[in-house]
C-alpha cells in the first residue's frame, strides 16, 4: 500500500523529476569544487536553493524525514552564507556530508516509484549535519548569531513593502502579486507549492490562476502577469514573511481590490455563474511534460502508419494508377515522412544528462583506489533515443571502473612508465556513419592478451587448432563469468560487468569494437542505432526471400558478370579483389540453403561491419526504403541471431516477410565458419 494519497499520486512525477533534477545540479557543483574545496557565494547560495525547494517539495508530498533534513542542510548553508570562512577545516566533513546525503537522495528517489515504498531513516545525515552545524556555531558570538543569520536567511522587502503590510495587517486582509525569477520554470508547480505551504496559516485563500498542479499552460500566464493571492488571515505579517522567502519569488507586491479584481477577473466570474477557472485562458507553454509511454504508443502508431502506406502504393501499382500514385507519394509520403522525423526527434534526449552521474562514478572509485584521473567528456550534445540513454547508465559504469582498476597504472607505475602520473580517460559520443558510437579511451597498460589466453584455456573455451587473432582474443572478454582478476573487489572481478555492457548492446542490436595497444591504453567503442524502430534500409532478394540491410553497412554494387576478372579463389573459396582489398565473397543462398532455386546471384554487394569487410551475392536489389523493424519471436534468442545474422523482420507492402540482416552477426558467423573449415 502507497504512503501517498491520491493528491500526492498526482504530484509524484513532477516531485521525482525536480528532485533529480536538483540532486544532480548538487553533484555537479561537488565535482567541479572537491579539488579545491573551495565554495563560491554562488555556490552556497545554489546549494541553499536545492535543499530549501526539496524540503517544501517534501513537506507538500509529507516526507516529513527528508524535509526536516533539507532543513538542517539549510540552516548549514544559511551559517556559510554569513561567513564562509566557517568552512575552513570542515572541508572534509562538509564535502562527505553532501555527497552522502545526495546518494541517499537518489536511492530515494528511485525507490519511491515502488508502490511498497518505505521511507528509510534520514536520523544519520540529521545528526552529522546538526553537529556541523553546532561545530561552526561555536565559532560565532551568541549575541551576534541568530541576528545574522536570520538577516541573511530572509530577503529583506522594501521600506514602501514593509509600510503596506503594516497597513494591510490591520485590515487582516491582503491582496497580493507574485513574481517569480526568470530562469525559475514550472511557475505553476512552485505557485501550488506556496499556496499549499500558506494555506494553514489563512482563514481564507483563493488565487488566479487556478488548476495549478493539473493544467501545464498556467506557467506562461503566470509568467507573463505573476500569480495572485486573495488572503485573510489573524497574522498577515507571518504569510508575507513567508510569501518572501519563498524559493525563486523575484517580487512580493501588496496590491489594491480594484487591481486584483482587474486583473483576475473573479467578480465577472460571480455575476456570471460560471466557474471561475472556465473563464481563464492562457497561451500554451512553450514546453509540456509528455508520459515516456505515449510517445512509444506515437511511434508504434507511425511504423503501422508507414507499413499500411506501403500496401497502398503496392496496390496502386498492382492497378497501375500512375496518377494516383503519383498524387499518393508527393502529398500522403512527404507529410508522413516529416510526421516520422518528428516523433523520432522528440524521443531524442541529450547524453549529456548522463555525464554528471559518470563524472561521480570516477570521482568514488579514484578516491577509492587512490588512484588521479582526468575525466574528459567529449559531444555530451549529442542526442539519442531516450530508451538507450535511460539503459546506458550502468554499461558505461561498468566500461568506467574497469577503465580505472584494470586499465589505469598506480602512480608509481605510471612514473615507471614514464607517464604523467595522473590518468586519462576520454570518453567521446560521435554521430558517425548513421549510427551512434560512444568511445571510451584509457591511458593504462591495455589489455594482457596472454593473460586472456590463459585464462580463456583454463575455462576451456579456445577451439583446438584454431589460431585465434588479438581481436578474436580480446572479445572473450565479454563472456559471462570472464575475468583475468585472482581475486575480487569492489568494482571488478566477478566477470559480470561486461557482460552487461555485451547484453545493452545485443538489446539494441549494436555491437562492441575493442582496441588495445600494450602500455598506451585500451578503447572500447560502442556502436547504437539512431533510432529503434524505423530503420533507414537497402532491400534486395536472394531467391524467393527478401532482405534488408542498414544503408550505412552498404559501400558499393558491382555488377557480378562485369567483376569476373577481379574473381579470385583462394583455399577454395571466392573472393573479390577491390583497391588493393581482398573481400571474401558471401553466396547467400549457400549460407541460408535455399536449393532448388532458379535464380542466380547477379549482384555484389560490398557491405561492412565495424571490423569485416564482404560482399554479398545477391539476386537483385529493390531499393532504398524506410522499414518498421520488428523484433523477432522470443523463441529465436541470441544464439540463432548470431548463427544465421536474422536480427529481426518487417512487413511490407505486398504484405511478405522482409528479413533485417544484422553485418555484425552475419559476417562474424560466415567468416568464422570459414576459418574454421
């Protein structure tokens, strides 16, 4: 059973995605200030800001736990915001304290999503941060603390402010205008949250705009004309205290009856009959929220869009309405195609929402090992589908730390080596060649190869008389249960992380590419597809079947009777010969056993994967198309996959199968085979 009611419920995402929000702006602040352990007064005041939001935020969502300790770290940073010369000799306490809490935070954060959620003790970090609080407390005289910080705690209003609360507070009733800073966002959450935070404290309160927390367009109208509050209260002065040192208010302005009836229009609403939020409008933010789930359902409606707009030009060629046709492809096929790139861009997120909870994985484990690193981030610009980047946290965990344990030398062995002693990591995100390649480079002693060896024969997973290539050695790597390390640790050892990384990138049909040099480093490149679903393709068939394959994997078409004379055989199998290359030359309708077949290959198709080069002969090629890439049936796993190079299907026009070849599997599975007969 949920700890929050219904109202809470409604106000659980938007609490989740600010909290988040927030936290991660505090890790960033951290990272960037630990090596000096130096706050800047935008700093404090940024970090006051954070735990001041969460705990009204937490307090309208009744986590009580975690507002009490919002408020402790409050009143820590209030003290460093009168003095921060307090800090000095408290780095270390202060800096643990902070980057405690904010693991706490997450952790929290990530469960509240479960319906069993329990609310986990905040009594630790309340304790730590009031005997810091008292430790620097002790260093200020008592007579001048508490006037100091409250002075600094509370913008101060005007003297015209002051002179009118004290008039309105006779009258114990207030109207009020607030205006909110610039860069706030979401005005229409943090107005709610005001209003709740006031609302105890009023015998009556009514404001405009109303349907806060329910209606997103509010924002922009309190934007452009503020939010207004009709209160009566016993003690106006307390509500007015309030109202002006709430979190990103810019202004706090008494205002007249005329001026607020004007502007909020409730006396038209009185006369009228009409509810009062009815009469409001208000122009269309900018930016809305949107649920992950309906943009999936957007883009599975697209693909079935797509699909039934191939059997409508398939059919109006069957009739041979060229007219039609034509009418059809330049009207119906251009608006569907802007209609695709649309919903494919808006599940586009930055990858650089990941780099702070990266930077924080180096920063633990570098402490940790004792070990100095340079963490470089290059492209976190770059935009991906938001299901990879929401899978991609824990593979790049797992690529960090061995980076770091395995990769990376002790500063003794580094100054050895004659390397600077602090490591370098590099990792670079590149739209390259219609896919998404993320590289991640260390500076370390790169991989033992021998040692993978060994190992590999130990486990006995090498082949007899086969002589296996750096590369093919290297991959083994990636092995559930693989792990040159005698012993465990914290961060390796166990064989499990690349394991996950290998499964990321077969769930998203990529594939991993591994570089290593002894000594100058190792990088691991991991190649996502654009998108997940609709994928740009070149068709071809090959007997009675039709295949598909990426157009970034297609290089080149030769005519296979015009090539002859560039036809080699060596050991018995063909090859092409191309700019000095020597392509293997894959029969398809060999590999797939489709005998009996009239049809003969007529075209080379000169395609790659990330480490092979082949070409494909094939029947004939129909044409470049946009294809609805479904995944094949759960009965077919990874072993079939990587056995036949099949990583999914789609439906075409003529309602046939359409087979999608994935190179990384298909050449890997073929070549392999042939050197292995």
């Amino acid at each position: 059973m949920s700890i929050f009611d219904e109202d809470q419920k409604a106000m659980l995402e938007i609490y989740l995605y600010e909290s988040s929000a927030l936290f991660e702006q505090l890790d960033s602040i951290l990272l960037r200030t630990e090596k000096d352990a130096i706050f800047t007064p935008e700093d404090i005041h940024s970090i006051f800001r954070i735990m001041h939001t969460t705990k009204s935020s937490s307090s309208m969502m009744n986590l009580q736990g975690i507002a009490e300790l919002m408020h402790a770290i409050e009143d820590l940073f209030t003290c460093l915001r009168d003095d921060p010369q307090l800090l000095k000799g408290r780095k270390r306490q202060t800096f643990a304290l902070l980057f405690g809490v904010s693991d706490f935070m997450h952790h929290q954060l990530q469960e509240m999503r479960k319906e069993s959620y329990v609310p986990a003790s905040c009594a630790p970090y309340i304790t730590q941060t009031k005997q810091l609080l008292g430790d620097m407390q002790e260093r200020i005289q008592v007579d001048q603390s508490t006037q100091n910080i409250k002075q600094l705690s509370l913008p101060q209003p005007s003297e015209q402010i002051m002179q009118k609360e004290c008039s309105q507070a006779e009258k114990q009733e207030l109207f009020v205008r607030l205006r909110f800073e610039k860069d706030a966002r979401m005005e229409n959450i943090r107005s709610y949250m005001i209003a709740s935070q006031i609302r105890f404290l009023c015998s009556s309160l009514s404001y405009y705009p109303q349907s806060l927390e329910q209606d997103a367009s509010t924002a922009q109208l309190i934007r452009e004309k503020g939010f207004y509050l009709h209160i009566e209260a016993e003690h106006p002065q307390d509500i007015l205290q309030r109202l002006h040192r709430a979190l990103f208010v810019d202004s706090c302005e008494i205002i007249n009856r005329k001026e607020y009836f004007l502007n909020t229009g409730e006396q038209a609403a009185e006369h009228s009959g009409m509810p009062f939020a009815e009469q409001k409008s208000a122009e269309h933010s900018s930016i809305i929220p949107v649920a992950v789930d309906k943009l999936n359902q957007l883009q599975n409606l697209t693909g079935e869009l797509m699909i039934a707009e191939a059997a409508m030009i398939s059919r109006l060629e069957k009739l041979g309405n060229k007219d039609l046709l034509q009418l059809f492809e330049n009207s119906f096929h251009k608006v569907l195609l802007d209609m695709e790139e649309i919903v494919m861009s808006a599940r586009l997120v930055p990858f650089a929402q990941l780099v702070p909870k990266l930077k924080r994985v180096i920063r633990d484990i570098s402490q940790k090992e004792q070990k100095d690193i340079l963490f470089q981030v290059q492209g976190e610009e770059i935009e991906l589908d938001k299901e990879i980047v929401d899978s991609l946290f824990d593979p790049l965990m797992h690529l960090l730390r061995n980076a770091v344990d395995h990769g990376l030398e002790s500063e003794e062995e580094r100054i050895a080596a004659h390397k600077p002693k602090e490591g370098n990591i590099l990792m670079k995100v590149e739209n390259a060649n219609g896919e998404i390649v993320i590289q991640i480079r260390d500076d370390g002693r790169g991989l033992d190869v021998d040692k993978i060896r060994a190992k590999a024969e130990e486990k006995q997973l090498l082949k007899e008389h086969h002589e296996y290539t750096r590369e093919e050695l290297m991959q083994l790597i990636m092995l559930p249960g693989f792990s040159t390390n005698k012993t465990a640790n914290e961060f390796s050892g166990r064989g499990v992380g690349m394991d996950v990384v290998k499964n990321m990138v077969d769930h998203f049909k990529g594939h991993i590419a591994i570089q290593s040099t002894p000594q100058y480093g190792t990088t691991f490149s991991l190649h996502l597809p654009l998108t997940l679903t609709v994928i740009e393709s070149m068709l071809f068939r090959c007997g009675e079947n039709t295949f598909s394959i990426p157009v970034h994997n297609v290089l080149h078409f030769f005519s296979y009777n015009k090539a002859k004379s560039n036809l080699k055989t060596e050991n018995g199998k063909r090859v092409y010969i191309y700019k000095n290359k020597v392509l293997p030359v894959i029969i398809l309708s060999q590999f797939f056993h489709n005998q009996g077949t009239a049809h003969r290959g007529t075209i080379l198709m000169y395609v790659r994967s990330s480490t092979k080069e082949a070409c494909l002969l094939v029947d004939s090629i129909l044409g470049y198309q946009h294809i609805v890439d479904k995944p094949l049936p759960a009965l077919l796993n990874m072993n079939y996959k990587k056995a036949t190079g099949i990583s999914g299907c789609s439906l075409l026009g003529d309602g046939s199968i359409c087979m999608t070849l994935n190179m990384e599997y298909l050449l890997e599975s073929v070549l392999y085979e042939r050197c292995m007969s």
